[in-house]
C-alpha cells in the first residue's frame, strides 16, 4: 500500500507523513508522531490522528499511553 493511495482524500502533508510511516512500520504511536513532526504542538498532532480515525483511515489501539494507531 503506497500513500499515493490517500491523495484523494485531501489530508494535510502531516498527515500524509503518518500515513507514510504506518506503511513502512503497520503502527504509529502519538510519541511516533511528535518525533516526525517536531515543530508541531502534540495537541494538533493528536487533533490530526483522531481525524484520521474519523475519517475510518485508521483505528485507535488501546487508551491512554498505550494507545497506538493501525491503518483500516
């Protein structure tokens, strides 16, 4: 599965770089995601991720520090 397959869905290029990782490593982490995006506040990464679940992209493993995301 290749990013290239999310184009369509009009998703932010941080999103885009999620997505990225969740092909290469099958699940990403919100810890995962603030070391690919440094500069961003966690909570807008965070705000990021739950779209992605909104949107039926991904599905939320687990609550509190053990939550990881899975692509759908």
């Amino acid at each position: 599965k290749q990013v290239e397959a999310f184009r369509h869905l009009e998703l932010s290029s941080r999103q885009e770089q999620a997505l990225a990782y969740l092909i290469q490593h099958k699940r990403i982490t919100s810890r995962d995601y603030q070391e690919l995006c440094p500069e961003v506040h966690p909570e807008t990464l965070r705000r990021d991720l739950a779209d992605l679940v909104e949107r039926s992209i991904l599905i939320k493993v687990g609550d509190k520090r053990a939550t990881y995301y899975i692509l759908k």
